[in-house]
C-alpha cells in the first residue's frame, strides 16, 4: 500500500489528508468516504498525489 495526500475545500483554503491506498483512485475514493462521514459541509477534491518517503520510511512533510 501506498500513502496519498488528498487537497480538498469547501473553500479556500485547501486542507490536505492522508489515506493508504494502492492507487490515485481508490485513495480519492478512500478519502471521499472518510470526508462524508465528517460534519465540514460539502467539499471539491482538488488534487490526489502519492506521498514520498525517505530511507526510514517516515513521511516528508515539507510543511513543517
């Protein structure tokens, strides 16, 4: 499996989360079904892209 970081928003700004999946589709899928189970309104998935690891496996997070 695979980690992806779907961008989605109601609005701007755009939030990202994570899901494990084994391709773009089934994480935006993943992502869809965890979004509607939370009480942010509707939402736009604007971007699906797989997350690179380092050696140790740990995600890069260029946000911190």
């Amino acid at each position: 499996m695979k980690i992806y970081r779907v961008a989605y928003s109601e609005f701007v700004p755009v939030y990202d989360i994570e899901v494990e999946a084994e391709n773009e589709s089934e994480a935006h899928d993943k992502a869809k079904e965890v979004l509607s189970d939370t009480d942010i309104g509707e939402f736009e998935i604007w971007r699906v892209e797989e997350v690179k690891k380092d050696k140790d496996e740990k995600t890069i997070n260029n946000n911190n």
